[in-house]
C-alpha cells in the first residue's frame, strides 16, 4: 500500500498512517457485512483511482475471485466511487452488478479524516447465497451500518488504538450488542457460552454487560468502576477478565454514527486453553532453568572437589589431569549456567567461548595471549555443550605444547557462520546446510614430523574426534599454519541464524 499511494496519489505521511490504521481495522467491517471491502484512492491527477488495498469476509462467500490491490480505473467508469468521493456521503444507489453469474451489491463508502476525503471504500456483497436473515445476521447488518457511518463521519477508526487483528476477539469469536446505558441487547451464541464458562448461570440479554462482568470475576473487592466502563462500552479498550471457570478477551467498540454514542459493540474470545497453555509452559522454562543452575552448581563442586584432591596429590603427572579435569568440568558448567540465564535452549556462544578463552589461558598467565575474532552468534544447547568443551581442548592442547614455559606469544580464535565450508575432513555423520567454521591458530613450535591428527592417541585430540565428528556431525583437521605454528579448523552443522 505505501509503494501505490506515493507512486500514484498525493496522500501525504499523515493520511497514509490514517490508511494503515482503517486498514488495520477494517477485517471487522468486512465481517459485519458479509462483504468484501476495496480501498480506491484517486489518483494524483485526479482523472482515476488506484485500488490500494483489500480485504474478504471471513463470514460469507467473497465476490472477487482475483486480486485487485493496483488495478487503475478511470473517473467515470463506477458512478458509486464518483458520488461518494464528490459529496461525501454512503451511496448504495443502482442495481446488483453481475460478475461470472454472480449477483453482486455495491455500495461506497468515503473515507473521511480532517474533514477531507482520502479515498473510498467499495463494498461488495455476494448475493448469490442471499436468505431471510437471522437474528445475528440483523445485528451483524446493522454494527457494519453503523461502523460505516462512522468511517464516513471521520471518527472511525480511533486514533492512537492500533489494533493487532491476530491477537484481538474477531466477530466470529463472539459479538455484543449494547444500548447506550451497557445493557446487553443481543449476545452470539459464542459470547453466551464464554460468558457461562466464566460462571454466568443465566442469559445475557437485558443484564448490564459492565457490572455482570464484575460480578464474575472473584475477589475484586468492591465494584471495580474501571472494569464497568470498560465492558460497557464507553471507550474503545481491551482487556481480560478470569472468572472461577475460565479466561476471555473483551474489545469493546463505542458507536457513534452520528457523533452521539448509541451503544457498543464488544468483541469476546475465549482465551482460557490458551492461557493455561502459556501458564504450564513459564512454569517449564523456569523448571528448566532451575534445573540448568542446578546442574551448573553440582558440575562447579565437583571442580571444587578436583581441585582440592589436586592439590593434596604428590605426582605432577596427577595433578596435571586433575586440572585439565577441572577445566573440562568448568566448560560444562559455563553453558548451563548461560542456559539457566535464558528462555529457551538457545544459548549466544560469544559469551561462553570468552570465558572459555579467560578459564583456559590461566595456564599460561601473561605469557601467551589469546584473541577471538567474528562470531559464533546463537547456537541450541546441544551444540553449544561439546563445543565448549571441544574449544576448551583445543586451547589448552596449544597452550601446553605450542609453547616452552615462560615463551611468549598468541592464539587466535576466529568463527564464522556460513555455507559449506570446503577443504576440512568429515566424519561420516556430517551434514551440509548452514555451517559454523571455527580456526584456532598459534604462532608456537608447530606440529611434529609425521603427525596425523586423525591417529594421534593424544586423550584431548581424542575427545575432540569424538564430538566433533561423532556427537556434532562436524569436521576437524589439524594443519601447519601458513607461516608458523599450527592451525587448527572445525567445521560443524548448524542452525541457520534467524
């Protein structure tokens, strides 16, 4: 709609915003009348309208089989548009247009801001399925009546109450009918049974909406004045009311065709199965949370419990494994804590191989510096899990070998998320879709004669094997660096980034 109104009308941002916010609206007129609505907007020139937006019932037949947002007509050729758009008015004048032998009512209605008429809307009725209405068909002709007066006046629709239609009551949902006093002068069988599942025992029909509706929602204290007015009708509001037996979604719509209010439309939905839904599944993220720290405190004790037999142990040998223990646990612990931080088992890598990077260069202080470079971005739990303790072994393997005690020098970490990535070795389970390629490289003493990485019995080489190829479905190698020291690639499966 915006790229129609600039090319062809001279609509400014104000009246294009007003646009947007009928159109927002409008699926509720469309419904009420059991007909399809087209927005024309004349064009800039004046000599044609472009139809800029549309919109089909979800209560009857449509009559337009095609789409007809961008169809340019010239003045002229539909009266109806000319007459509404020229005195301002609702014109339902002339006989049913025939469209692939279906009878079709068309009537305009001028939309109306400031005083000004920006364009027209043509309504659009199947008669082909044309029958004695019922009693909620009268009520549905009249509100659309009513609704339509009020586009035409300008007072409709209200500034400021943006409405988002996937989450707002539709008129399928349940529909009432209010006097100018809030008594309930026609409910859908719909809203008569979200109103007894909230505990009504009786029919709605001569009750006041705005204090039954009170009455049903328990311990409120006193009559609350607010909820009254707002299931009355005096102003356009929603909100939601929990009785003892369920949940529904109230949208109430004044209606002021002439610019006086005659009474109110209110929009129900029965929300309770949604509502417990949402309830269990907080009540299992912060289960899965809990879980997640508790498991994050359970892996840093028995760190703890590591540390302290490595420092009671003689051999330099044991304490050296101890250590390296201590690290593998404390890489675990750092994802589930990270995990215990979030809503879902989604994790933002970054953090976690920072703290990878900080735990593991203490091996080493001050002597070899380590760096990261690009992102891992967002990674799910089982893939940020081995892939914390894989870095972990990487870094510490380097650290260890690529430098004598007391050396200077770097490791580099970098990430990139892309495609497949070519000339890396993979394990049988590896897949090809959205890929996270990871280079470790040190400027230390470099690889061995002879060395295959494939084959090394080295226990941290072997854990790496083992998920990277095994667990993650990845690619691992271990190459010389270009210029000095040892260049270590993954290249691992993941989700595409959203």
């Amino acid at each position: 709609m915006n790229d129609l109104v600039r090319q062809h009308t001279a609509l400014s941002e104000s009246d294009l915003e007003w646009l947007h916010l009928l159109v927002s609206e409008w699926q509720l007129l469309s419904d009420l009348s059991f007909a399809d609505l087209v927005l024309w907007v004349p064009t800039r020139d004046g000599t044609r309208y472009v139809s800029v937006a549309q919109m089909r019932p979800n209560t009857g037949p449509t009559s337009y089989q095609d789409d007809m947002v961008g169809h340019l007509v010239p003045r002229g050729r539909r009266p109806l548009l000319d007459a509404a758009l020229d005195e301002g008015r609702i014109v339902r004048e002339g006989d049913p247009e025939w469209r692939e032998e279906v009878p079709v009512r068309v009537e305009s209605i001028p939309v109306r801001r400031d005083g000004r008429v920006l364009g027209v809307i043509a309504r659009n009725t199947n008669l082909l399925t044309v029958r004695t209405p019922s009693r909620l068909e009268l009520t549905y002709l009249q509100s659309a009546s009513d609704l339509a007066q009020m586009i035409a006046a300008g007072s409709f629709p209200f500034p400021g109450q943006q409405v988002d239609m996937d989450a707002s009551p539709r008129v399928g949902d349940g529909l009432i009918r209010l006097d100018a006093d809030g008594v309930v002068q026609y409910a859908s069988p719909n809203a008569l049974s979200a109103y007894h599942r909230l505990g009504l025992a009786s029919d709605l029909v001569g009750h006041h909406l705005g204090r039954t509706t009170d009455e049903l929602a328990p311990a409120r204290g006193p009559v609350d004045e607010a909820m009254v007015k707002l299931a009355s009708g005096y102003a356009p509001r929603e909100t939601e009311v929990e009785g003892s037996g369920g949940v529904i979604q109230l949208r109430a719509i004044p209606l002021k065709p002439k610019g006086t209010r005659i009474g109110s439309l209110v929009l129900l939905r029965d929300v309770t199965e949604l509502r417990r839904r949402e309830r269990e599944l907080i009540t299992k993220d912060a289960t899965i949370r809990e879980i997640h720290h508790r498991v994050k405190n359970n892996l840093q004790t028995v760190a703890a419990l590591l540390r302290l037999q490595s420092r009671r142990m003689d051999s330099a040998q044991g304490r050296e494994a101890l250590d390296e223990a201590v690290r593998r646990v404390g890489s675990i612990a750092i994802v589930h804590e990270t995990l215990s931080q979030n809503l879902d088992e989604r994790v933002e890598f970054d953090e976690i191989a920072d703290r990878v990077l900080a735990m593991v260069a203490e091996i080493s202080p001050g002597k070899v510096v380590c760096r990261r470079t690009g992102k891992f971005g967002v990674l799910d739990a089982e893939v940020a899990t081995p892939l914390s303790m894989v870095l972990t072994e990487i870094l510490q393997n380097a650290l260890e070998h690529a430098f004598a005690p007391g050396e200077e020098g770097r490791v580099d970490v970098s990430a990139v998320r892309s495609g497949d990535a070519p000339g890396v070795k993979r394990g049988e389970g590896a897949r090809s879709d959205a890929r996270l390629m990871i280079t470790v490289q040190d400027d230390g003493r470099g690889l061995p004669e002879g060395f295959d990485p494939q084959r090394a019995g080295n226990l941290g080489l072997q854990i790496v094997r083992t998920l990277v190829e095994g667990e993650l479905g990845g690619g691992f190698d271990m190459v010389p660096a270009p210029v000095r020291g040892t260049r270590v690639m993954l290249d691992i499966p993941v989700e595409p980034q959203k």
